[in-house]
C-alpha cells in the first residue's frame, strides 16, 4: 500500500518556477495553490512521525486557533478596514499564520469553518521550500520561498523516491525562525522580537540556535526508508502553548530577613527569580498578550492566608508591572465599532503582585493588546535570559496573626491571555488556563514579644 501510495505521489505535478527572489510583501499573490503540497501528502506515507508531531504543534494551527481566529477576523480585519494606518495586517497577518494563502494572493483566506487550504497554516511545504531571507534582518514574513521538487533540508546524503532533497544550512540557523517570529508594527515598533533577543543574549553568542531547543535531536530516522542517524530533529516545535515547556523555565527562591517575628513588626522577604531555560526574554513573542507574575502569600499557623504585596522600585513605568484593577485595551473600540468604550479590566488577578511585561502602548499611550496598533512601549521588565531578578515583600504582621510556624509561599505563574480579555471577547477559557511555572517556600517563626 505505501510502495503504491509513493508511486502515486510521484505522479502528482509540481511546476517547476524560476529561481523566485522575492519576500515579504512582495511575494503576495505570485503563486498557485497547487504549487504547495499539502501536509498530509508527506505524511502520508514516508514522513508519519514528523507529521504526527506536527499536528499537535501549534504551526498546524496558527490560523485554525480559536484566539487567532478571533483576534484576526474580530479585531485585525475590521481595524484595518477602518484605520489606514493599520490597513496592511489584513493581508500582512497571514504571511505567518497561513503562508500559502499570502503567497496565492488569497487574503483575507475563508474562516476556518469553510476548510479551506488556510487551514493548513505553516505546513511542510513552506518550510522545507524556504530557501533564504530578504535584507539584513529577518522579521514581517521576508523569507523567499521556491516550491517545486526541491526541498530544503539540512543533509548532504538525502535521497528520496519523491523530491530532490537540497542542503541548505538556513533551515539550521536562528535566522530562519527570525523571518516570522521577528515582527514591526505598522509604526515602527518591534511587536516580536524572540530572534533579535536571543541574538543580544548569551546563547547565540555560544552558537545555540532556536532548533536547539525546539527540535532536540535523538537518534531516528526522518522517514520510513531514511537511514538510521543519531541526530533526527524532532518536529516538536514546543513553546508558549506547551505547559511542559513551560514549567521550570525560570528558578525562585525565597527568603526571609529574620527567623523570628513578633505580630506588629515588619518582616521582608527577597524572591530571587532566574531565567535558567529560554534563550529569549520570558515572556517572549506576543509578549503584549502573555501575563508572568510573582504571588507571594503568608499562611499562619491556623491556616489563614496572608496576600503579600510586592515592593515597589520606583522606575518609570513601574505601574504597567504591578497588577491592579485599572481598565486597559480601549483601542478594542475601534474594530468592534464600540462608542464611549471604558475598557477591560487589566490584569485580571489579585492587585499588587509583580508582573514581568512590557506594556504596548497604542498612539494615545493607552495599553494595547493589538500588536499592530503598537506605537510605543511601557519598560521592558520581562526576564532576559539567564537574567536574575530581585523582588522584595515587606510585610507589617497584623496584631492577632497567630504565633507558631509562618509558612510564606512564592509561585511564578503564567497565562497566554489575561482572563478578562477571554471573557470579553468569548475566548475559549482554556485560553486563559493558569500554569504554576515554579514555587518556593520558606518559614518564620512567629513569637510573642
């Protein structure tokens, strides 16, 4: 049935087009659909693990996702129908979330109850057809794609029955990930920066790549008659959607300033937090949607439960890190057509716990959660990598805290999208899901005077 099913496949016509040099903007519309095999094609029959990986990872789903479907033809469309200086995301968005659709010229794609080949999202064919960049920097979907026969890939010794298999290194280099996770606002601003922060970062500097961390090699082959090899990357591509990959990115530790406290005093606890794993700031990506805080709590002898607040630094913009009920995201009013539109809440969770964020700033200064419609930044107080920072809790015991064993817990979580953004916007909850990335504890003892 496979021998069958590859002879079958081999009859199947891929045009053969000259040597395309173009990227970017310049690159809508100057193919055909049938230029571009669909996924299941090579997964079909030689390529079933990598295509079994690749449709739980989120490049299956980029443009079938429920908040990016949302935040595209809810938010994005109708503001760039409304605002000039926005009009390009509504062709722009897809050269990432559905590349083969932007390179056919079919934008804005069907909605992805329609089944259309937009929902293939970032599939085989447009990475393995990617052959370079345009410019100097990678970012706005500026790669230069080349479909046909040829393959990209990173072997010298490939041979298959179905394509010609071509070595080219950019498909190993941070650069090739740049060319979409690297993103400027119609204004200007670096709304993605994941490559261009770990080019300023210690990992590049040792020559970590991206692939190193989220295609780790084992031993396999890369299809059903490859040759065994010890180094098969895996198509996993795990990052901000996956909890594994994000639990334990960044150590805590906490500590106290004194081992015994008398009720009425004050006592501080330092939080010492390290970015250990990504090689990228944290949050990272669409940063302007990711929450990253700190809560630090008391819990007293009998059980009661003490919320911390954290201390302040005294920075400039130091209020977008410190959680609050402030109402946030007026810009929403402009795509969802909304007069005398108040806002959302901010943050979503209980006030006075550090955030590590940087606030997107629409053109009045207002903070944003629409990436294109960024003009400016709050502080970057986000965790670079291998970057420690620390936070202090000063607390005043209150006169009837019970004496005995003072357990203080401090958990780092992290949330993809602040709830009542999810609420607001009928987002699908688990959008919203809550995960515990590190925890510590430590004790006092809580004497009488």
């Amino acid at each position: 049935m496979k021998v069958v099913t590859i002879i079958l496949f081999l009859l199947i016509p891929l045009v053969v087009h000259s040597q395309n040099t173009k990227g970017g903007e310049d690159a809508k519309g100057i193919f055909k659909y049938e230029d571009f095999q669909k996924p299941q094609e090579c997964g079909s029959s030689c390529h079933t693990d990598f295509y079994a990986q690749w449709k739980q990872m989120m490049m299956s789903k980029c443009y079938t996702h429920e908040w990016d479907e949302i935040e595209y033809f809810k938010l994005a469309v109708p503001h760039a129908e409304k605002e000039s200086k926005v009009a390009g995301v509504k062709e722009g968005c897809n050269g990432c979330h559905a590349p083969i659709s932007f390179m056919v010229g079919d934008v804005p794609p069907p909605k992805p109850e329609f089944g259309s080949r937009a929902n293939e999202s970032v599939s085989c064919d447009v990475c393995h057809t990617i052959t370079g960049f345009v410019g100097d920097t990678p970012y706005n979907f500026n790669y230069i794609s080349n479909p046909g026969r040829i393959k990209q890939g990173i072997r010298e010794d490939t041979e298959s029955p179905v394509h010609i298999t071509k070595n080219n290194s950019f498909l190993s280099k941070a650069e090739f990930c740049g060319t979409c996770h690297n993103e400027k606002s119609p204004f200007g601003t670096w709304v993605k920066s994941t490559h261009l922060e770990w080019k300023e970062g210690p990992y590049s500097k040792e020559g970590v790549q991206c692939q190193n961390c989220h295609m780790p090699r084992t031993a396999g082959v890369s299809s059903l008659m490859g040759k065994q090899r010890s180094d098969i990357a895996q198509h996993l591509f795990h990052g901000a959607h996956d909890p594994g990959k994000i639990r334990g990115t960044v150590e805590l530790r906490i500590h106290p300033d004194a081992d015994d406290v008398v009720p009425g005093e004050e006592i501080k606890f330092t939080v010492a937090l390290f970015n250990a794993k990504t090689g990228h700031k944290f949050p990272s990506g669409s940063a302007e949607e990711r929450m990253v805080w700190l809560q630090v709590e008391a819990i007293d002898s009998k059980g009661k439960v003490y919320h911390l607040k954290v201390d302040k630094k005294g920075f400039e913009g130091e209020e977008y890190t410190i959680s609050s009920n402030t109402l946030a995201y007026q810009d929403m009013e402009v795509p969802l057509g909304l007069t005398d539109f108040k806002g959302v809440q901010r943050d979503g969770i209980p006030e006075g716990n550090r955030i590590f964020r940087m606030a997107y700033l629409d053109p009045k200064g207002r903070m944003t959660i629409q990436q294109w419609n960024t003009a400016s930044f709050g502080p970057d107080y986000r965790i670079g990598p291998r970057e420690t920072k620390l936070e202090t809790f000063t607390w005043l015991l209150p006169d009837d805290v019970e004496l005995g064993k003072l357990k203080v817990r401090a958990v780092l979580y992290y949330q993809k999208l602040p709830m009542p953004i999810v609420e607001f916007l009928g987002v699908p909850k688990e959008e919203a899901e809550i995960i515990e990335v590190n925890n510590h504890e430590t004790f006092v003892e809580v004497v009488d005077d």
